[in-house]
C-alpha cells in the first residue's frame, strides 16, 4: 500500500500529465457502452488521446508494464480516477475483451499470447468480442455445440454464436468451442480465432433501446490456430468459468463508477428545490438519499473486495453477489432519473430534447438486460446459494 506521501507526489505527476495531453474539447464525448454499440472514434483528437493514454500505461493502469500497462497499485488508481474525473477526463481503452478476456489470459495464457494480444488490447489498437451464447446454449452454457474439428495445426469451426457484443467490429473472437462430442464439460475447448477471415457472418441484433451491440455470429470453416488455444484441449470449461468470474466482477464493480455522480444535483435541473437548494418533493428527496447511501456503501464493498481479489489472485463466487446488486443498483438509478425528468425523460428523438435526455430514455431501456447479461440473477442466485452460502442441491 502506499504512503500519503508518495500518493500525493503520484497525485501531482498525473494531474501534470493529465493536463499536458487531455484535451479539453474531449469533455463529453465519451459513450461508455461505446466499446460494444458502436464503432471506435477514430477523429484526431480522440486518436491522439488514446495513445497518449496507451503510451503512459493508463488505459489499463493495473496491468504489468511488460503487457502495455503503468503497473499502478489501487490507491494510485483511485488518484488517477479523481483527477481525471476533475477535468472531465476520461478513458476510452476498455471494453470485453480488456475486462475479461485479458486477466484470463494473464492466468492461463502462454508468455507469447500474452505479448501478442495484450499489449495492442492496452493501447486500444484491437478488439475482441466473446464467443460463449449461443441459440442453444443460453444459461445451459456448457451444451454449446458450436465445433471445431481438429486439423493438425488448427482447428476448423463452423456452427454459430449469439449475442456476441461487438462482434461486427471485433478483431478477434475469443470464446469456447466444442471439440469432443461425445462429453459434456470435458469437450469444451477455449480458442481466439481472428475475425476478418472467409467464413465468418456476423449479423447485427437491434435492441429495444435502438443500438445494434450485439450479434449473430456464422463460423463456416473458419480457421483458428492451434497457436492460439488458450490452456489445453477440452479444458477450457475451467477457463470459461474464470473469465464469466471477471465479467461478473466488471459488471457489479468496476463499470458502476458513474453512479458515484450526485444524483440529487442532477435532479434539481428538473424538480423544484426551496430556498436552500434542497428538493421539495419529500419522497423523492428519500428516494435519492437511499439510493446515493446504498451506492456509496456498495462503492466501499466494491473497493475491499478489489483487494481481496488481488491478494488472492482474482475474483471470487463473490463476484455474483457484486453483480447481483450491481444489476439492480444501476436500474433502480435509471428508473429514478426517467421519474426525475418527467416527459423529458420520455423522449426518443426530434426537437424538445436535449442529448443527455435522449440517452437517458435508452440507458433506461438497455438497462432493463443488465440482470440478464453476464449471466442472469436467477444463475447468480444458484452460484451464491452453492459456492458463497455452501448449501448443497437436495436428491
């Protein structure tokens, strides 16, 4: 852990840093769900921010420096956060493949995997989208029948994946694939297999909020190298599970830095304050007060069990009791702020609406998948009830 002194000396450099290469013109401009829902910015300005950010290592902070990371420890996280969020800075590097695919890798992969996927997912030059859903193989994961046929030194994969985010503007697939028939969990093979080859369909799936971030996915004879088989044939059930650890973890943590915003501030833009500057409305004020203590004491569970992980090397079953509250923290948020604006939180598009309001009405809307994604509640419930609580299924 560092010393204060040395945190305010890391403070100092990061703000001077911040300073010299964030452009203010950048302010605004971020779309979280932009690594799944919509091509990269490429604009000039954005392009310089993200290799400036690449370059120093603060796309990925917590990553060794060898993989494209700075190798900073969580307080100096937090410091860049602050100052950051200070200047409406903020990190455009991320997405599935850098959230889940990544530390997976680091724990299973080999030292030539690494140095080849790493280091471009760092400084956002690359992509990946995940290949585990499909048509019939949904909560029951491990029936996924997609194959892929052992070729001496690669495999040929045809058969078909759903909900693959991003798929459309993925340069990479990573994902499992069946390579034994004749077994269950055991016939389950971890692959990374390059996206822009013969052979691979992606179609886009619109959504009720209006964005197209996932898709299906055809594999017909599509190449995946033996080079590129991430642990041992028929163990990649095992890997699976580790990365659906991450990704629960990601959604019932690190992703919910937004909520730490006042929503009580954003509230008195559209509902009447007194002469204190204190809203009048006395159950909404309770609303927004109950809400804003739970998030701050879920930050707080977040932040320890963030140490927790690290000194045991990863994310526990735990990670399902983050995501389970995670999940129901960001809807109730957005269902307080439609609640708060009124019809302004109603609007779709045309004139009467500012942006922020629009993408209100969609976080809404994308929000209601949110106890879905990454493995549903009910999943969760089980995981919890077995591997947190220790209660055992009844013959």
């Amino acid at each position: 852990m560092a010393d204060a002194e040395s945190l305010e000396q890391f403070r100092e450099e990061a703000r001077a840093w911040l300073e010299e290469n964030f452009d203010p013109a950048l302010k605004g401009r971020h779309n979280p769900m932009g690594m799944v829902d919509g091509p990269t910015d490429m604009s000039p300005d954005m392009v310089k921010w993200r290799e400036a950010l690449g370059e120093r290592g603060f796309g990925t902070p917590t990553w060794p420096k060898a993989y494209g990371g700075a190798d900073l420890s969580a307080e100096e996280v937090r410091v860049l956060d602050e100052e950051m969020r200070k200047i409406g800075a903020y990190n455009p590097i991320g997405g599935l493949a850098v959230g889940m695919f990544a530390p997976t890798l680091m724990e299973f992969g080999t030292e030539e995997q690494k140095q080849k996927w790493l280091p471009p997912l760092s400084n956002g030059s690359s992509r990946g989208a995940q290949g585990y859903s499909e048509p019939g193989a949904g909560s029951d994961l491990a029936n996924l029948q997609c194959f892929a046929e052992d070729k001496g030194d690669h495999y040929v994969i045809n058969g078909q994946k759903t909900w693959t985010s991003g798929g459309q503007w993925a340069d990479f697939c990573f994902g499992l694939f069946r390579t034994d028939k004749s077994t269950k969990h055991e016939g389950i093979t971890f692959l990374v297999l390059d996206m822009d080859q013969p052979g691979i369909e992606t179609r886009p799936i619109q959504l009720i909020s209006g964005a197209s971030p996932f898709c299906e996915t055809f594999f017909t004879d599509a190449i995946a190298l033996k080079s590129d088989r991430v642990g041992e044939e028929g163990k990649g059930w095992t890997i699976g599970k580790r990365l659906l650890q991450f990704e629960r973890a990601g959604i019932g943590g690190g992703g919910m830095r937004f909520m730490m915003q006042s929503l009580a501030d954003q509230a008195k833009d559209y509902v009447e304050v007194d002469d204190k500057g204190e809203i009048v409305d006395a159950e909404l004020r309770l609303k927004i007060v109950r809400h804003e203590m739970t998030v701050r004491n879920f930050m707080g569970t977040i932040a320890r069990a963030q140490r927790e992980a690290k000194e045991q090397g990863g994310p526990s079953a735990t990670s399902s009791v983050l995501k389970n509250v995670g999940a129901k923290l960001v809807q109730e948020r957005t269902d307080l702020m439609v609640e708060i604006m009124g019809m302004q939180g109603l609007g779709w598009e045309g004139e009467g609406f500012s942006e922020d309001e629009l993408k209100a009405t969609r976080s809404w809307l994308w929000n209601r998948a949110v106890t879905i994604y990454g493995g549903s509640t009910e999943i969760q419930n089980n995981i919890i009830a077995k591997r947190v609580l220790g209660m055992l299924d009844h013959q």
